[in-house]
C-alpha cells in the first residue's frame, strides 16, 4: 500500500450514553476528532472522547482465549462454552445457565445475546448491567407511560427556561451534553441542582438544592402537592391524557403535606423549596433531567415516578423544551433495553406478560418455545450463583466483581461457581480472575454496528482497525456457540447488517402501534444501507419513516386506555441492616476522566492526571472531629470491606457524608472498591441496587510512611505496603505506596526496586530516604520516602526523567533531593488537553488572573474541550472569594 490516506471513518464514541459521533483518521493511525454532521455533538468531544486514539494498540489486549488458565485455539474455547452449556442444560435445566451482558455491547451483539438465551438455550436468566444503572428509569417509564420509553429529545435542554438536574454530575459525566446545556444560557433561563453534593454541575446552577440523600420523593410530591394548591396543575391535560391524579396528590399530601414539612425532610432552607416550587409552577418550559442519584436508589423507581408525576400535573412531557428526561449512562444503554435485554423483559419491547408475545417472538425466531417468565435480576442472578442454582455464567462487556453492591460475595459466587465464562477485550480485570474460559472479544475501532444514546438516537459504530489477535466480536462469538449448541439455522448471520435487519424486523413483528419501539423501516436496509446508516432517532416506522424527535406529543400514551398513570408515591429512605449503623454516610459516583473500572481509560497517562489515586472527599468538620487531614489518607470500613484513599477536604460535601469514586479496583489500588461500602440492598421495583448510600466508619490510615515508587514496566511487585495506588504513565508505572509498618530502608531497597542501587540518600531522623536504580545512565527505578506524604515531590517531572536517554549526575543528586530544577512542578493536572495543572494556575491567579478568559489567555487551559471549566471557575471563585 502507498502512504495514501486512509479515508476517515465516522463512527460513535464507546463511552457515555451522549453518542457522539467521532471521525477516526488514517485507519486509526491518525488523531480522533469530533464529527462535525453528528446532531449529538456536532464535531466537540470531551476528553475522554478525544483520547480515545491513545486507548487503542495491543497493549493490555486479551488477544488469546484461555480455558482452566492455559491459552487457547479460539475455535477449542467455543467448544468448551458450548459444552458446559449443554452439560449443565442436561443435568440440572435449562434455568442453570446465566448470561450477564452490559450496556457497552453493540445492539447486534446484545440481540443475539438475548436470542440465544431465551430463545434456544431457553434460560430466562439474561441480565445485564443496566439492572444498575438504568433500570429504576426503565421501570418508571414502564408503570407511567406503559413503556420504556424516553419522550425528549437533547434540543429540549437548550429550549427549557427552566432546566431541573436530579441526581446528575453532567458537567463531568454528560460532559457534550453540558457544553449545551450551558451554552443555552440566556435572560430568563434558569437551572436548578438537585444534589447532597456540590458539582462541577452545580457551578451552573441559579440554585442548588444540597439535600438530605434519599429524600428527592418528599421534594416532588410535596412540589405536586404545591402545584396543586396554587393553580399550579394543567387540569385539561390530567383530564384528557392521565389517570390515577387524585389518589396520587392524597399520597403527596400525607408524605409532603406543605413545604415546611418538606424543608426539614430534605433538610433544605425553606426558601430554597419555595423558590424552586415558584419557578417550576412559572415555567410552561421545564425539562427534568436525572440520572443515578435518582436510579441508584432502594426508591428508584419512585423517585423517577414522582418526577414525572410533576410533569404529568403541568403537562410537560415529550413538548419542545418540556418533558422528563432520564439521562442514560452507557454508550448502548437504551440499545439493551430495545432488544429486551434485561431479565423482566421478553424481546423489542414485549414482556412475557404482554398478552401473546411469548408465542410471536417464539414463531418469528422458529423455534418451539422461549424461556416461560422473567429471570433474576442482577443481584439475586449473583446470589443465585453463590447457592449453585446457577452453575455456568457467561460475562460479556462488564466487570461485576467491581461493579455489583457487597463486591466480597460476588467474588465468592464467581469463584464457587462450576464455570464462569468472560468475555473481555482486556487481559488482566478482577472478574477476568475468575474466568473458567475466556474468550477475546473485539473492542471499538474493530467493531461493527449500532448503539442508541439517550435520545433514542441509533448511530453506528464502524471498524477502522483490523481484529487484534483472535479477538471477534461478541455476536459472532455467541453465534458460534450456537452452531456448536445445534441451533446454527437460526444464527446464520454472516454481517452485522443481518443481525440489525432482524431486530428491526422483530420490532414491528404484529405491531400496528401498539409497541412505541418500532424501528421497522429499518428492516429492509440493505448491507450498503447499514453502512452509510446515518443517525436516526426511534421510532423509525411507516408513519414516522426518518423518525422522530419526541413521543407522547400528543398525550396517546401506550398503556391500554392510552392515558398515561400517575403513581402515588409513599416515603421510603436509604437504609442498611441496623448491625451496621455505622457514622458516615457513603456516597459514591464518577469522576471526569476515568470510565468505570479504568480497563480502558487508565491505559492513557493523560486521563490519570486529574485524580490519579482513590480518594475521599469529607467535610471539614468532619476532618477535624475524626483526626483527618487533607492530603493524608484515611480509610472507610464497612464490615470486612475496606476503602482507603486520599481525603479531600472540602464543603462540597454535608457533614457526616463522604463521597468515593468507583473507578479503582484490584488492578489499580490496594483498597479501592467503592463496592465494598454498598449492601446488595435494591429497589423493590426495578431491582436497582442502592448505590449511593452505604454505611462505613472512618478512620485515619496509620501511616508511618509515604512513598513513591516509578518503575519502567514491565516489574514484578516486589515491595510491601499497606497502601498502594498503580497510575500507568508514558514511560514507566508509578505507585503511590503508605506503611504502618517500620522497614529497614537499606536493607529493603534494593529488592524493591529490582537490584542494586547506583543512589542512595538516607535522613533517618526526618524519616526521609531516597534510592534510584541507574543502568549506563538510564534511570531504572526510584523510591522516594518520607514520613509527610507533602514533601514527596510531584510525579510528572520524576517521570519525566525516565524519558532521557541518560542521567547527568546533576540530574541525578536533584532526583534524590527531590527537587526539580529544571521546571516548576504542575500539581495535579486540572486541564487535560493543555496539560494545565493546579500549581500553574494558582500562580496564574496570583499573578492577576481574575476569570476563565484570563487564565485561557495565560495558559490556554479551558480552550479545547471545555470540560475543565466548572473546576476553574470553581478554583477561580474559591482565590478570590467570590463567585466569577
Ligand atoms: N467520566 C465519566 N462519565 C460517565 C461514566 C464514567 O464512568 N465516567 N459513566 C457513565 C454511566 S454508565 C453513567 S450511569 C452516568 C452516570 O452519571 P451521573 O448520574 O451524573 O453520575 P454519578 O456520579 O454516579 O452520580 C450523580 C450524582 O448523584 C448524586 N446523588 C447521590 N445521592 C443522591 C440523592 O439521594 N439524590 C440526588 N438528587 N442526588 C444524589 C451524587 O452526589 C452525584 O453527584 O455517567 C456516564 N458517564
Ligand atoms: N457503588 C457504585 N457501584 C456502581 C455504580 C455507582 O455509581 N456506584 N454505577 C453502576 C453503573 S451505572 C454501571 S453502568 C456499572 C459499570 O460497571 P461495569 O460494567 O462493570 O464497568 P466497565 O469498566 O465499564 O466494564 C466493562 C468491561 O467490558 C470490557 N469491554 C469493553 N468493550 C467491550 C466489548 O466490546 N466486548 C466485550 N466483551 N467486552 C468489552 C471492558 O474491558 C471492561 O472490562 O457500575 C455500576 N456500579
Ligand atoms: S460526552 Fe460522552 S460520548 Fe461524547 S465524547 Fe465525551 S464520553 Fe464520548
Ligand atoms: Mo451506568
């Protein structure tokens, strides 16, 4: 081949379920850029997004399939799953056999999923991540417009005069969608937070409602009951389009009979309730978006419910700039859901009790039979597993030994169960650990297919690269598992195309209206159509063939009668067994640059600078009551669970509640499974678990030292300590390292740092050593100690040092001084894409720097992707004392 350019391939972003759309150069080779034709984010990408070149090559890759620990021919490994299917299908039934898939897999790799399990295999126990992430949403659109659907449309953000955002971080975790949001800012328009925390979102907000957690249903039914009392109701519009008002509004009142009630429920100023009440009863145009601080929640379902009760009451739902808007979270969240992914649901939008569905998706799949009623939901699929009930689970795109509540039991099941199959693109995860036969599944740049964001939105996702190693995709892998199972007629799919055709062709199956997913004009597409499939918004029919901005605009909803159900809604709190009435309140949640369990995005140095270790952010009184310091480490205990971090002082939080982020894992730190703080507590409803709201004690982590430790890689671990916290970096892995136990520095050095030492620096009485492994020049390795973790010096220009081709001995006595000389260290890097750090902004501020534009003017931070804004502006505000 020449050097000619490869032609830009357009294809869709694998991380949040925003679904921008993005334009891969060069086949890969060359940088990632925002599609500019894409109506999700017309060309912009956040960072995560525009360092998704730098997550691609081979490194890391599970490129090989294993079975019982030994590599394997991937065609061996197919017909070891398709045998411990059949054998346990045999002897102990159908139901013995699990399938746990996730928001991340393609819609054409989740129908298969789902097919071959319903379907074929006939095991109802089809579950999927979404179960904690989307599903309280789900079943809230389930009980209030007869399906799981979504009214709203992103433009509807940017039309809202009054913008409500419920349990949703979106500055850092819908960040394109908050570029709008924000930029939609005009006279008049105003944005309300519904957060116990403060933000990056909140910086936004005209007010911040920082409630109690747990209690956002008193807020919206006593709002109900507030719309009520001052003409506040579209009473036409209940009339015509609703049922169930009253019983509804006589529940509000008993729970949140008048606003001062409400104050002290949420424990809110009371005018802050009236000022959010007033505008919502003033405001025809008012969107509600929420996301996990109302679904993760043991009244998920009702929160959500009680959301669009208020819309419902004032008839805003699915009109410009007026609607509930639940904010999914995964890139193929809702493609999940379409295909009828998760373990209550049937397939395309048909449950098994929708009357005579069971017997029509059983003719259109030709077989004799599906699955004969729901399966378990997540949570109780894992208990399931840990009795033996369930003896062989198949784990696609999704890592539970990190992600499920009371993290030690699932690992328990995955490790007593008779065969666990995983398939992951990544080698090395916590739930990989547990694989019997794992299978290499191909990552995004080598797939091919659809997701649909949160608009309904269906896009594809293209391949650009060649498969990497004997990695396929998922639905060719399932595929051929099914050939070996016997069921190869129906799972001749030869392309993706063929798979989506069928789906389309299932979702108007005996429609005729009556199911609102219908994306049959679909069907006929041919594989060049599949290819060149532009963006389209479900549904996608007859009547709608290019489909469709919003739903429900005319108040025809899809229950029976077409009117849409009001659901009264009791009070019901967080709670947790009384054996462990424990002090903090633990929150937990995201932070900007990482995604999920770090398999991806900890791949890029870049995405780890902002916070590069397990952290815990605790209100000041808090600190000083329990003996905390800022910067020092403290640790969460939740019975035998254990999360130690690094604590973030800060008011952002309530007194008396934490917040811990739920990236790191067993791969990348010592002790920092948020998971471990959560009980597999869910909502009666959704069987979402409560993940917002555990129980721990906190205490400081007793160290006697702190260290930092930069090896090049690849290096067996061959130091001890208490603590530890992995960062990969450019040239070499860095660890944070803490002990409470005394060590023999001299003694110990050499064996940690893999060999003996060319630099050593020991000052005893400041419990301060240093030690460096230098080969012809080359820095090998070096372990800074110290008894005050603020005097180890920055990372990024101890690293910096591993990039020369050879240590002046200059160089080399600053290295152990640990001082820098050469460039001023950054601090933690604020602004990704211009590489902006704390420090320089901090002088930046002193130097005269009094807003955003001054700071973009001095150090360009802010300037690309813009999703560093609300913490400069935040960092601005808190140096001068006001708000900029
Ligand atoms: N950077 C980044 N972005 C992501 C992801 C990621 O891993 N990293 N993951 C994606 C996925 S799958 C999802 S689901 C979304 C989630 O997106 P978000 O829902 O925005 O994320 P979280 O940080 O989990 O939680 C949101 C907020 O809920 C608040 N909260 C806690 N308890 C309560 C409560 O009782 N009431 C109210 N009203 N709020 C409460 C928390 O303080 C937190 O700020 O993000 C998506 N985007
Ligand atoms: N305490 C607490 N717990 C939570 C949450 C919380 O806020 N608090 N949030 C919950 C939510 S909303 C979510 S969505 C979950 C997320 O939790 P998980 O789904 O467990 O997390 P991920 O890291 O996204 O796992 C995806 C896995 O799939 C792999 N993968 C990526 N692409 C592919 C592919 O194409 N095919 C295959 N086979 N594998 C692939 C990745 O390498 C990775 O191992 O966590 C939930 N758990
Ligand atoms: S906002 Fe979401 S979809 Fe868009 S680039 Fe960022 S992570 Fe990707
Ligand atoms: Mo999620």
């Amino acid at each position: 081949m020449t050097e000619a350019a490869v032609s830009p391939i357009r294809t869709t972003c694998p991380y949040c379920g925003v679904g921008c759309g993005v334009v891969a150069a060069n086949g890969g080779a060359g940088p990632v850029s925002g599609d500019n034709d894409h109506p999700a984010n017309r060309g912009r990408l956040c960072v995560k997004g525009a360092s998704l070149g730098e997550t691609l090559g081979s490194h890391g890759r599970l490129l090989k399939a294993r079975v019982d620990g030994c590599e394997s021919e991937l065609p061996a490994a197919l017909d070891a799953v398709a045998a411990a299917i059949q054998d346990s299908v045999a002897k102990y039934g159908p139901s013995s056999v699990a399938f746990y898939l996730s928001g991340q897999l393609l819609t054409e790799d989740y129908y298969v999923a789902n097919k071959l399990a319903k379907g074929f295999i006939k095991t109802p126990h089809v579950d999927t991540n979404s179960r904690l992430c989307m599903s309280s949403a789900v079943a809230a659109h389930k009980r209030a417009f007869g399906a799981d659907a979504v009214p709203a449309c992103y433009e509807d953000l940017e039309l809202a005069d009054l913008l409500v955002l419920s349990g949703s971080n979106a500055a850092w975790n819908h960040p394109i969608l908050y570029q709008r949001m924000k930029t939609a800012a005009r006279e008049g328009r105003r944005v309300v937070v519904i957060d116990p925390r403060a933000t990056a979102t909140t910086e936004l907000a005209d007010l911040h409602l920082k409630l109690k957690p747990g209690t956002d249903t008193v807020l919206f039914n006593g709002l109900l009951v507030w719309l009520a009392d001052h003409q506040g109701l579209d009473s036409e519009y209940i009339r015509d389009h609703c049922a169930g008002f009253g019983d509804t509004l006589a529940e509000a009142r008993i729970a949140a009979p008048d606003t001062a009630s409400v104050a002290i429920q949420c424990d809110l100023p009371r005018a802050d309730v009236d000022t959010f009440y007033q505008w919502f009863a003033a405001t025809p145009r008012t969107v509600t978006g929420f996301s996990q601080g109302v679904n993760q929640s043991v009244a998920g379902t009702d929160k959500g419910n009680a959301i669009i009760n208020c819309h419902l009451a004032t008839g805003r739902v699915g009109q410009p700039g007026a609607s509930p808007f639940s904010l999914t979270g995964q890139p193929n969240a809702m493609g999940g859901r379409e295909v009828g992914g998760l373990a209550n649901t049937l397939a395309a939008h048909m449950d098994y009790d929708t009357p005579g569905a069971q017997a029509r998706v059983a003719k259109f799949w030709q077989t004799d039979g599906v699955a004969d009623g729901p399966g378990l939901k997540a949570v109780d699929l894992f208990e399931a597993i840990y009795r033996g009930d369930i003896r062989v689970v198949w784990i696609m795109a999704t890592n539970p030994a990190v992600s499920l509540p009371d993290t030690d039991r699932v690992r328990e099941a995955l490790a007593r169960c008779p065969t666990v199959i995983v398939s992951d693109c990544v080698a090395n995860t916590d739930t990989t650990a547990f694989a019997d036969i794992l299978l290499p599944a191909a990552g995004w740049g080598e797939k091919d297919g659809t997701v649909t964001n949160s608009e309904r939105c269906i896009s594809r996702q293209r391949a650009f690269l060649p498969l990497a190693g004997d990695a396929r995709p998922d639905w060719w892998l399932m595929s051929e598992v099914a050939w070996r199972l016997g069921f190869g007629e129906a799972f001749g799919f030869n392309t993706p195309a063929a798979v989506f055709r069928e789906h389309a062709a299932l979702s108007g199956c005996d429609n005729n209206g009556t199911r609102v997913f219908d994306i049959s004009a679909l069907a006929e597409l041919s594989d060049q159509g599949f290819d060149a499939l532009s963006p389209i918004q479900w549904p996608a029919s007859e009547e709608a063939p290019h489909g469709q901005a919003r739903l429900f605009t005319a108040g025809q909803f899809c229950t029976p009668d077409g009117r849409a159900r009001f659901i009264p809604i009791q009070t019901r709190l967080p709670r947790e067994s009384p054996a462990t009435a424990l002090p903090m309140i633990v929150n937990t949640g995201r932070i900007r640059d990482q995604w999920h369990t770090m398999t991806r995005t900890a791949r890029t140095p870049r995405l780890l600078q902002h916070r590069s270790e397990p952290f815990i952010e605790v209100h000041p009184e808090d600190v000083e009551r329990l003996g905390l310091s800022n910067g020092a480490l403290a640790t969460l205990t939740r019975n035998q669970g254990r999360f130690t971090g690094r604590v973030r002082s800060t008011d952002a939080q309530r007194p008396g509640e934490v917040f811990v982020p739920i990236h790191w894992n067993q791969q990348f730190a010592s002790e920092g499974l948020a998971t471990q703080l959560t009980a597999r507590i869910t909502d009666p409803v959704s069987g979402q678990p409560e993940s917002k709201f555990g129980l721990a004690d906190l205490t400081p982590f007793p160290a006697r030292w702190h260290g930092r430790l930069l090896c090049r890689e690849p290096q067996p671990r061959r130091w001890q300590a208490g603590y530890w916290s992995y960062a990969p970096l450019a040239e070499c892995g860095s660890w944070w390292l803490a002990g409470s136990e005394r060590v023999d520095w001299p003694r110990n050095a050499s064996q940690w740092l893999g060999g003996p030492l060319q630099q050593v620096m020991s000052d005893p009485t400041n419990g301060c050593f240093r030690a460096a492994r230098i080969v012809d020049g080359r820095l090998i390795s070096i372990l800074l100690v110290d008894a005050r973790p603020e005097r180890l010096p920055a990372v990024d220009w101890l690293a910096s040092c591993f990039a020369l081709k050879s240590l002046s001995d200059e160089q080399s006595r600053t290295l152990l001084a640990g001082r820098d000389i050469a460039r001023e260290a950054t601090g933690a890097i604020i602004c990704s894409c211009f590489q902006v750090g704390e420090r320089q902004i901090e002088k930046s501020v002193a130097n005269g720097a009094d807003s955003v534009e001054a700071l973009a003017a001095a150090l360009k931070c802010g300037t690309n992707c813009g999703s560093c804004l609300p913490e400069l502006k935040s960092m601005l505000s808190h140096s001068l004392g006001k708000a900029v």
